[in-house]
C-alpha cells in the first residue's frame, strides 16, 4: 500500500511495527501497517509533521519500522530502548526480525527465493555475494570520505552504494560488483550491504556512534573503483546535505519508479 510520511513511499499491508505510544508504558507493542492509526497518531501526526491527515498505523510518526530511522525515530528509539531497559542495538535487532527483506533468486536450486539472511544462507554462492557487498562498501566508505562525509547513517550508505553501481555502469557498461538491488520502502537496498556494514563495525574498521551513524573517519581502503565514478558519485553527494534529500532523490530515478515493490531494480535501463 502507499502511505505518506512527509513523502510518499509503500510498504507491505502486513508489515509489523513499534507502536511507540504505546509501547512507553514498559512493552513492546506491535502493530501492523495497515491498522488504523489511533487518535493519540493522529494529534502526534499533526503537532510533528503539521500534518493531521493519514489513516493508517504506518503513517503515524511514533510508528517504528524497519529501515525507516531518520533523526526523528532514532531518537524515538532511543528513549524506548532506555524506557525498557534495553540497549539501541537490541531494538534495531527485533525491528529486523520483523522486516520483509527483499529476496534474492536462489543460485543453486529451483525451489524458491533465498532470504538475504546470513544464518540460512551458507552457499558458496552467498558468500560469493556477501564478498560483493564488501567490496561495494570499502568504495562507498570511500566515496562517502571525498564528499567530506565521514559520519552517515545507514540511508546515506545504502543510497551511496546504489549510485556507485549506477554511474559505474554509466561510465563502463557494466556493473562495480555483482550485487542486486531491490526496491524497498525508501527505495534500493540490499540487505547484504548492512550485514557487511556491521562486520566492518565488529571488526573496529569504522566507528558506531550513539546516535546510530557510522564514522568512517578512520577508515582506510584499497578499494578499486575507479577514479572517474568516485568523483562523480561525490558531486551527486556534495548536492545533498541530509540522507533524507538524497534519499528522496534516489526514490525519483526513473528506474526505480517504474520497479515494483520487491522487485530487482534494473537500474541500467535508467542509467
């Protein structure tokens, strides 16, 4: 279904959530996307986004989805985590589980997509993939350096990481790496990209801050994206102050608006 939350963006009818008003009283409490949105959501709506439309849970500002924090819900996710005890990491860990992660087509059988899950995804081909993916990050840790942007969150990164693909195959004909991307709910991901973010993490080769950015100050990489796509990338960057404005931008490429929800974006045919 499509919503709007200060830009209109779909999700699944039965995603799950964090009802974050009701979840204050000292317990998770899940709804889906589609329920209605409460008279509480409806007043929050209006006094955070000057917005007192929208009829559903997901359209609410105090409804917590799955890799959809920006400023305003990561700060909603901090105070619930210290409401209920838990740590920030814990609540990203449960809101993942609740996630309808886009599927890669399974390289070694006919049965069926494969989950971007690292745990039931033990392949040589997976990790054939998952090398992708890092390989995908170092350049857009990289890139993300030269556009003088060394503390980013997740959004800025995944957006990043599109683009370096896209503009390698404007530049060469052909993609950096061989690594899908699927349109979610604020646009291309690729669920592998994060599993190799937090590696990098774990590993100390970038830092998580409190606020739930990456500082990649630090970080130092031999990664061989070329020259020309790294300035070009950086220029895009250099446009966009927020992850939310380039976010917007990527959503509006032509490729992926014409990409069904879930589905593989063929972002060649826009390039």
């Amino acid at each position: 279904m499509r919503i709007y939350r200060l830009v209109e963006v779909e999700v699944p009818d039965d995603l799950e959530g964090i009802c974050w008003n009701e979840s204050m009283s000292g317990k998770i409490v899940w709804k889906r996307a589609d329920s209605k949105m409460c008279s509480v959501g409806i007043i929050r709506r209006g006094r955070s986004w000057g917005d007192y439309d929208g009829k559903y849970c997901a359209e609410c500002p105090y409804f917590l989805m799955p890799n959809c924090l920006y400023d305003h819900e990561r700060n909603l996710l901090k105070r619930l985590a210290k409401e209920l005890g838990m740590s920030v990491n814990d609540l990203l860990e449960l809101l993942a589980s609740k996630t309808h992660a886009p599927r890669l087509r399974s390289p070694v059988s006919g049965d069926g997509p494969a989950e971007h899950n690292e745990r039931a995804t033990c392949s040589p081909e997976f990790f054939t993939i998952l090398s992708s993916a890092r390989k995908l990050l170092e350049a857009t840790l990289q890139v993300l350096k030269l556009a003088n942007k060394p503390v980013v969150d997740k959004l800025m990164i995944m957006k990043t990481a599109y683009l370096i693909q896209r503009e390698h195959f404007k530049a060469y004909g052909k993609h950096f790496v061989d690594l899908p991307f699927f349109k979610y709910v604020y646009g291309p991901y690729n669920q592998l990209v994060l599993v190799a973010l937090d590696e990098f993490a774990q590993q100390g080769l970038i830092e998580q801050t409190d606020d739930l950015e990456f500082n990649s100050a630090t970080f130092s990489s031999k990664c061989s994206l070329p020259s020309e796509v790294s300035r070009s990338v950086a220029a895009l960057l250099n446009k966009f102050k927020y992850s939310f404005d380039l976010t917007d931008y990527v959503r509006k490429l032509p490729e992926v608006m014409k990409t069904r929800f879930g589905e593989e974006i063929k972002f060649e045919e826009g390039a």
